[in-house]
C-alpha cells in the first residue's frame, strides 16, 4: 500500500495481544490492523469513503456529531491549502466492525514557529484519536512516533500540538510552552479605564468580506509573538463567520470591529460573538481574537467592548498574560482571571538549532544532559550564549544539569523560569548552575500563541 506522499505504508501489526486494561485471562484478538495515510489524488469511491471515514473517527473521537457535507467540503480545502497528511489504523476487511472507519487517527501539515529570535519549520500534529474499542493497543503510539520520526526524518526541528488532557503527550517529549489565561470582565457601573485617550477611533466591519485583513493582522502577530505558530489555512472560515463548529453551520453572530489610529490607517481588530445571558438576564460576549499593534490600541478594543449596551460580562479565554488592561482598569476587580491552562505543547527534535533560534538574556556556558525517550533530543550538550545568541554543541563534559525532552520543550519558550523547574524536581543538578542557566535563559515577556489545531 502507498500513502498520498508515495511513502510505503507501515507494515501490519498482527497476533493477539493482551490488553492491560482487562480483566485475568481475558483475551481480545487484535488482529492486522492496517496502517495507512489517505490517499486525496484518488477519486474513487473506495477512496472518498476511506477519506470521509477518517474525518467522521476524528468526529467521533472528540465527541462531535455526524459528518455534514458542507463541513468535509471545508476540511477538504485545509487538507489541500496546508498539505495535511492523514494517517489511521484500520481493522482488516475480514473483521467484524471493519470497514472505511479507521479506529485510530493522526494527521500533521507543516508551518513554522516564532522561536523569539528565528522562525522555525515546525511539524503540527492534530486529530489524534482512538476508538473507545481500541485503547491501550498501542495504536496512537504508532502513529505519534511514527510522525515525529517522519519530522525528523525531514530535517524538521520542532513539533507542535495544542491537546485536550494534559497528562498524554509529555511521554512523547511534548513539553507546554504557551498558556491560555482565562479572563471575565465586568463591564457593568464598575467598568472603566484610568485616564485613557484615544486620537483615532474605532469602527465595524463585516468579517464575511475581510480576510485579507484579518490575515494581514494574524501575520503581524505571527512575526512579532514568541510562541506563535504559522497560520493554517481552517481559521479562514472560522474567523469570517463562515463556519461555527457549535453550531455546525455559519456564524451568525460574529461580529467585528477595528480601531483606526489618528491617521486612519488600521491598527488592531476585535472579533467577537454574543453568548448567551447571565442570570440577570444581561447579554454576555466572548471575545474570538483580538488583535492589536500597541498596547493603547488593545485598551481601545477593551473600552469598546466594556461599553457596549445591554452587555455585562465579557470574557476571552487566550488573553495574553502581559495585557495591561488590569493595571488600566480603576477597579482592579472588574478583571477576574480564570483558569490558566496549557495551550501550546512543543517537542524538541534538533537540540542546536531550536536553542539556537531563542533569544538569551545574559552571556554564559552551562552543559545540560538531555535523556529523551524517543531519542531525537537525547545527548550532553555544551551551551555557550554571547550577545543574545546561543552556540550548541555536543560535548563529553560532565553534566551540570539534567532534563528530559518533555522539560526541553517548556524550556525552549521559556514561559516559567528556569529555578521554578529546577525547585520543582523537571531540571536537577546544581543549584548555582540552574540560577546561571536561569541568568542566561529567563526572557521578561512571556510567550504567547493565539491560534489552536
């Protein structure tokens, strides 16, 4: 069999097996399980069946609805623009249960990750699912390793994934590396911003007739946002209203404004939807992405959404960690932040060049020993930072420092500081030379990424 990049399919697992989940001395056959990608060049009806298999197990697996025609005409359209590949386990045509469904699923395209000092080819990973049938057989493993070897393999440095359970993908070497801050303004009498002057203005517009903007401002981001990933080619229906995965259909409500500076060139963007009411009968809004150039256009896109009628509460659930809006606000409480949870998870592949496309803070040397499972990180490496830049070599000096690749991966966009992982048990040795590499590594703004897959 020959996948859609014309790369051998993996050969068969086959035999039984024992599933560590069951009972003593139950036996679950796990016979051929075929390995395979989709094949998107192959019209036939077998082919477009196995492609709308996958996508409805990827629907399934995330608790999703059945498949509608106009959703896999959209999904279709990424596959083609980003160049996804979809990889799936399959039960064999004689089984019981067989047939275009796959029981496990993968599927990556390639953009780049902003590194703080260089932007990186990256390989993002989404659609990993099993079968409620079929877990603890090894299958996601498969395809997981199989992927990276596949990066790696092509020479890329990084890969990527935003994930739904913390606790999986750490054993693959993913390491969380950006955060999603939750947060609720109140933006009834309380609501109010200190002394705040705007020489521009803002003003709507429809989203269905604005992508080029919207992108234009996603690529601004993109350029100057540590932790930022590339732009895959699914926000464009989202972020125009075409597509609203609640509502399996366009979105009717989302709404968008801009905020022009004095000359009335745009600088910053807000989408946003209405989201229900709160128990006062009060309308609530949720903010999709807000976008801005300068901190004081983001304060304008803020006073515009704390002044909007009949609304009382907004929230967004990716506002960045650095937002001023708290310390603009007269009343600190109108801001309540919320859950602050991982959102970026990043796996080192290529040591020398990922740490060397960071920024650093100080000059320094400090040697590191790196144990990685998989192996594509695993090794003792000599890091030696002048002027911003660090130079990463493979050394037979003893280690002053110990770190998996899960811990590497947080490491390398440093959203939390180097002691905190060091007191916490995820880099060991030394202390002094943790508060070196700590001098030498901690950065002052946090990193940020803005898009989910």
């Amino acid at each position: 069999m020959v996948g859609a990049r014309g790369r051998p399919a993996a050969p068969r697992l086959s035999g039984n097996s024992r599933d560590p989940s069951c009972p003593a001395g139950l036996r679950l056959l796990i016979v051929d399980y075929d390995f395979g990608e989709l094949d998107f060049g192959d019209d036939s009806e077998p082919a477009r069946a196995r492609r709308t298999g996958w996508l409805q197990a990827v629907q399934y697996g995330f608790h999703e609805g059945r498949l509608s025609e106009e959703y896999e005409k959209l999904w279709l359209e990424h596959v083609e623009a980003d160049g996804v590949v979809c990889r799936g386990a399959w039960l064999p045509a004689d089984a019981f249960g067989a047939g275009p469904v796959p029981v496990a699923t993968t599927s990556w395209f390639d953009k780049t990750l902003n590194v703080g000092r260089e932007m990186l080819p990256l390989r993002m990973i989404t659609d990993v699912t099993t079968s409620a049938a079929h877990r603890r057989r090894g299958l996601v493993r498969r395809l997981m390793e199989d992927c990276l070897a596949d990066a790696a393999e092509a020479g890329l440095p990084l890969a990527a994934l935003t994930v739904s359970e913390a606790t999986i993908y750490g054993r693959w070497g993913f390491g969380a590396a950006t955060f999603a801050q939750e947060a609720t303004l109140d933006t009834g009498p309380r609501f109010g911003l200190r002394d705040h002057t705007d020489p521009g203005r803002v003003e709507f517009f429809d989203p269905r007739d604005s992508w080029p903007m919207i992108r234009d401002h996603l690529d601004r981001l993109h350029a100057t946002s540590r932790g930022s990933v590339g732009l895959p080619a699914f926000y464009e229906p989202f972020l125009t209203g075409a597509w609203n995965f609640r509502e399996a259909g366009p979105d009717k409500q989302l709404r968008g404004v801009v905020h022009l500076d004095a000359d009335e060139h745009v600088d910053g963007l807000v989408l946003y939807r209405q989201d229900g009411r709160d128990e006062q009968n009060w309308r609530k809004v949720k903010v999709v992405a807000m976008l801005a150039d300068h901190p004081t256009t983001r304060l304008s896109l803020w006073e515009f959404l704390g002044g909007i009628d009949l609304v009382r509460t907004v929230t967004w659930g990716l506002m960045p960690a650095d937002d001023p809006l708290r310390w603009a606000l007269r009343d600190l409480n109108a801001l309540k932040l919320g859950s602050n949870e991982e959102f970026l998870w990043v796996r080192v592949l290529d040591v020398p060049v990922a740490l060397g496309a960071r920024p650093w803070a100080a000059d320094g040397e400090v040697v590191i020993e790196v144990t990685d499972a998989q192996g594509h990180a695993a090794g003792r490496w000599l890091v030696a930072t002048a002027g911003g830049i660090a130079k990463v070599v493979p050394t037979d000096q003893p280690a002053e420092l110990a770190l998996d690749a899960e811990t590497l991966g947080t490491f390398l966009l440093g959203p939390v500081p180097v002691t905190t992982l060091h007191h916490a048990g995820r880099i060991t040795g030394d202390e002094t030379a943790a508060a070196r590499l700590g001098a030498m590594a901690d950065l002052a703004e946090p990193p940020y990424n803005l898009l989910g897959f």
